[in-house]
C-alpha cells in the first residue's frame, strides 16, 4: 500500500502528503467561491482511493461529489473504489 498521495500542484512540482507519516490524517480544503475547492477535493478523493492510502467520507451538502459532478478523468477510479452509504432526511 502507497500512503503518499498527491494533493496539489506548485511551482516547484507536486505537493505530496505522506499518510503515514502525518500527525493528523484528516484534511480540511477552505477558499473561497471558485477557488477549487472542489477540484481539489475530488484529486485528493481520487488519489487516495487510487492508491488505498485511508478512507474517505465526504459530507456534501450541495451534491458537489454526485456523480454527474465529479470530473470525468476521476469518476471511474472513485466510483470503482468507492461504497456509497446514502441517508435521505425527510
């Protein structure tokens, strides 16, 4: 199992996170409106899934990580690897 896993790009390469050797596995992703928030989030969910490096739970609110909005290039991973655990509030 890989626990690096790719989280952003800089100017100078790849920003790579080590999962085994983080003190806290949880990531939080802030900004604000349109600053990729979401696109970064689905690399990340991607990367991780991709390379079994943890678990994932994502909370959306707003159906940002549906299906039909998740980007093409990373649905078929996530999708692939992922259980989906859905609660309807009524």
């Amino acid at each position: 199992m890989c626990n690096l896993i790719e989280i952003g790009i800089h100017a100078d390469g790849k920003v790579m996170l080590d999962m085994d050797k983080s003190s806290n596995p949880h990531i939080a992703i802030s900004g604000r409106s349109g600053a990729g928030k979401s696109v970064a989030g689905q690399k990340i969910i991607r990367n991780i899934a991709v390379n079994g490096a943890g678990s994932i739970i994502v909370f959306d609110m707003h159906r940002l990580f549906s299906d039909e909005n998740i980007f093409p290039e990373y649905r078929n991973d996530i999708k692939e690897k992922s259980h989906d655990i859905r609660c309807l509030v009524h």
